[in-house]
C-alpha cells in the first residue's frame, strides 16, 4: 500500500500539491488499515489527508539542504532499473 510514496524532498521542479496530496492520501490508507473508508469514516478519513498534506507541505517548505536537486527523470530511470533488478522484467 505504501509504495507509491516517493520522496518528495530537493527536487527541481519542487513537489505539486496532488505529488502531496497522494503521498498524504497512501499515508492515510496504511495507517487507517483501509483503501476506503466506511460512511461513517469518510469526513474523519477526508480531513486526516487534508491535515497530513498541510503537514508535509510545510515540511518541504522548511526544509533545507546544500545537495544540488535531484532531476526527476534521472531518478524515475533509477527505479524503473532497481524494479527491473529486482522483479526481473
């Protein structure tokens, strides 16, 4: 469930806010134990993504580092060649 949250973190161009959005929303489902929440759940669910998107938001926004940026192709290429090593395909 929570492969799909990447690093966010020093990248040129920096995070979007669904980047955010959908690392807060994987974060949410693994800890919640569900894909979907129950009716019951849903505005509890809903506002949990909204506050840990806010969360990571300022995170990356106060985080500093002298590492140039990492380009997002170059390191999109790295893992399709680790799954690659890894699953042999």
């Amino acid at each position: 469930m929570c492969r799909n949250i990447r690093p966010l973190s020093n990248f040129e161009p920096p995070a979007t806010d669904d980047e955010i959005q959908a690392a807060a929303l994987q974060f949410v489902r693994k800890i919640s134990g569900t894909t979907k929440p129950s009716r019951a759940n849903e505005e509890v669910f809903a506002r949990a993504v909204d506050e840990v998107a806010a969360a990571s938001t300022r995170l990356l926004d106060a985080l500093v580092t002298t590492a140039p940026p990492k380009d997002r192709e170059i390191e999109a290429a790295k893992a399709r060649e680790r799954a690659a090593l890894r699953y042999g395909t």
